[in-house]
C-alpha cells in the first residue's frame, strides 16, 4: 500500500471517530506502541490496523476500484464528445465548411471551460471542476461498497491541506480535455482523407479584412511547425464561394488542423503535464495534521501512556477471526495462562521445564502487563486454560482472540469440573460454538506433549 493510501486511511478513521464516537482501540495502540517510531507513524499504524479490522482498507480497494470504472466511463465519454465535435464542425460534405464555424465547434467549448478552470485556479483557489466531482460521485458510485463513502471526504480533506485538489483536478480535467481534442483531430484527418471539402467564411457585419488578419495571426504558431496557411488571395476568395482548387483546399485543411493542434491539443497537454509535476512534487510533502483533535487526543495513548482494558463498544454480529498473527520466524518457545480461575483450582499444573507459565490474568493490569511482553516475545505455542463453569461472555473471548494473535498457535484447554462437581452442558456447549466461531482448537485435556514438543 502506498504512502497516500496509508495517510488516506488514516484520515479515514479519524473522521470516523470523529462522527460516530471512538472506536475500541486497545489492541490496535498496544501494537502500535510495541511497533515504536514517532507519533504520525504510531498513529498510521494504529489506523491501518483499524482500517483492516473494519473492513475499510478493503472499502479503500473497492474505491479505487470504482475510481479506475470511473475514468474509463469518462475517457470514453471525452472520445465520444472529442469525435462529436469533429463531426459536427464538418458537417456532412454536401456543403461548403464554413471554415471560423468549424473553428468555434471544435475549440470554442474547450476554450471557455479552459479559462475558466484556470480563472478559478487563481482566483478561487480551491477549484472544484465539475468533471472532477462527477468522477468521484462515479467513484462511489461504482465501488458498491457502503463504507466507502467515507473515503472520498477523507480524500479531499487529506489535499486541501496542501493545497493538492487543485492539482489532482487539474490532472484528470486536462488530461480528459486531452483526449477529447486528440479524438477531434483524429477524427478531423480521417474525414478530410475520405471526403472533399470546400471551405468558406461568412460575415454580415465584418470586413474582409478582418478574416484576413484573424487568418494570418491564428496561422502564425501553426507555421511554425510547417503547417500551411492560406494566402490573402486564397482568403478573398473563399468569402464568396467555396474555392475547387486543390491548393487552396489543402491549405484550408492544413490550417484547420493546425490551429486545433496548437490551440487545442497542446495547451491541454502542457496544463496536464504541470498539473501532474505539482501533484507529484506535493504528494511528497504530505503529512498528518498533529493539532487536529482528533490526532492529538491519541498522543497520550501512543506515546506511549496507561491502555484502559474492557469493552466500550456495541457487540459486534460475530465474533473476530483469532488465527496467529506472529510467524514462527519471530517467536520461539511456549507458554501457559490461565483466565480468572477460582481459588478452589490448584494452579499451576506440573510443566515441562520448556514451558513458561503466564500465571492467572485475573485482572487488568495482569492482562495489560502480559500483553505487553508478548507484543515484544511472542510465543510459539500458547494454551490458554479457561473454567467452562463461566460463561464465555464478550470480554473473555475478546481477549482469548487477542493473546492467540499474539502468537504462532493457541489451543484452549477448558478445564474439567473438580470432583464432586459436573459442567453444565449448555454452557459447555456456548464455550464450543465460541470458540468454533474464534476458529480455535480446544480440548479437555491438558495439552502439556504440544507444547512441549510441537505436536501430539
């Protein structure tokens, strides 16, 4: 995942919290505490782990996604349009071209919205082009994914801060106008390669004279390139009809194409290209915005500070995957802890001298102070022992699921009943549909040959 991907997720979350209330966190800051570095990166990392556990990093695909269905929409959108307006400058060939008609359906559109976008660049600062929000109204659109809707905010907050929506609208809008003038001109060759025009101009109300110099000072660039421009002569005369000699044709032609190459295709490219420079060169310089509130209320979490250990949040519809998330590569050894047992238990078991007994989490601070030493020695192999007379309510499978992340493999080992006692049944019977749903081995035997050896 790229750098803006991951300050985009970021922000994500902290608008998130922003809007509906703090998210439960405690593993997400104790992974990002271990992790160390300094507050943004602690910060990203919090978010990132959040973003994956919520499902928005995978809403962050099916945005981008539909970000890419979106361009391509539109780039055959600007294709369609770029040939409409080729047609429709040419007419059918049964009748002359009015050559400054022509002109004005092929860059007149393009030509206004052009110096609008660069009027609103300057003078408004934040321009919000219309093409770009109907890409990202198509972006969310096309994605399909609920909580994507919160991306796109996020998004445009992220660059405002540095001033990149500007840029990044920049890009998409001349880079579509780019392809919309390319689409004319490519159209505009073909028909003047299958078809005989003769090219006109009319006036009711201006002079000759005045084509004349219009000609000539739009021709000027043009020539410059080696693209021809119609004499004076050639001009007079096709103020009274439309001119069958091939010279002058061609040089109408030449001219036509010209003027849309350099007034209308080349200046979209250079925009598109200084745009992509200024995004590129912005991006770098990205960064959170400590002093939001949001950013700020967490330093004292990450930085690192006391980790209050419980549930705030609603019960979620099923309970969190709780396969290993520590590789064999980075753990070694195995240990033994036991959840909130009754005196009435003896504890600990006898065990192999390679195997290390975590002792009894009966509290929070227990469970926060073995957290911690896993988060930095993760173990191989873990049995958690749990008293099935309890019911496995929400706070215990919560962290049942968080010690075996912590580690290469977890197996549970429900104690049996002391003597004189028996297991309720249903009760023994939630702690199996728990601990299925966890996707955790469980059993009622000591696993004491595992742990020791790695297998049974």
């Amino acid at each position: 995942m790229t750098e803006l991907n991951n300050l985009w997720l970021t922000e994500a979350i902290r608008l998130r919290e922003e809007y509906a209330g703090p998210l439960e966190d405690l593993e997400a800051n104790r992974l990002a505490r271990s992790a160390g570095g300094d507050l943004p990166t602690r910060i990203q990392r919090r978010a990132l782990w959040l973003a994956d556990r919520d499902g928005l990093s995978e809403a962050l695909k099916h945005w981008l996604q539909g970000a890419r269905l979106a361009l391509i929409v539109l780039a055959v959108l600007a294709v369609v349009s770029g040939a409409g307006l080729a047609f429709a400058a040419m007419g059918d060939g049964l009748h002359p071209v009015n050559v400054f008609w022509a002109l004005g359906s092929l860059l007149g559109l393009n030509l206004i919205l052009l110096l609008s976008w660069a009027l609103g660049l300057v003078f408004a600062g934040e321009h919000g082009a219309s093409l770009g929000r109907l890409w990202l109204w198509l972006s969310e659109k096309l994605a399909r994914d609920a909580k994507a809707a919160q991306l796109a905010p996020a998004l445009l907050l992220l660059l405002q801060r540095q001033k990149l929506n500007r840029w990044a609208i920049g890009v998409l809008v001349n880079s579509l106008w780019l392809l919309a003038m390319l689409s004319a001109l490519v159209i505009l060759l073909t028909l003047m390669a299958t078809r005989r025009y003769g090219f006109v101009w009319e006036t009711t109300i201006l002079s000759a004279d005045t084509f004349i110099a219009v000609t000539q000072a739009l021709g000027t660039l043009p020539a410059l390139l080696g693209f021809s421009v119609p004499t004076e002569e050639m001009i007079r005369a096709s103020g009274d009809a439309a001119l069958n000699i091939e010279s002058a044709r061609q040089a109408w032609a030449a001219w036509l194409v010209g003027v849309l190459l350099i007034y209308g295709v080349v200046p979209r490219l250079v925009l598109a290209v200084f745009c992509l420079w200024r995004w590129k060169a912005g991006r770098r310089t990205l960064q959170l915005d400590l002093n939001l509130p949001g950013y700020a209320q967490l330093r004292e979490r990450l930085m690192p500070t006391s980790e209050r250990l419980g549930v705030s949040d609603a019960a979620p519809a099923e309970l969190p995957r709780a396969q290993g998330g520590v590789s064999e590569q980075l753990s070694d050894g195995a240990l033994l802890v036991a959840i909130e047992l009754d005196d009435d238990r003896p504890w600990p078991p006898q065990l192999p001298k390679s195997v290390s007994n975590a002792g009894i989490l009966d509290s929070r601070e227990s469970r926060h102070k073995l957290l911690e030493q896993l988060s930095r020695f993760p173990p191989a192999r873990l049995a958690i022992a749990c008293d099935p007379r309890r019911s496995p309510d929400r706070g215990s499978l919560a962290l049942i699921a968080e010690l075996a992340r912590s580690a290469s493999a977890t197996r549970i080992w429900l104690l049996q009943a002391p003597p004189g006692e028996a297991l309720d049944a249903e009760r023994l019977g939630d702690w199996h549909v728990a601990l299925q749903q966890l996707e955790l081995p469980f059993a009622d035997c000591a696993p004491m040959n595992w742990l020791e050896k790695g297998h049974d």
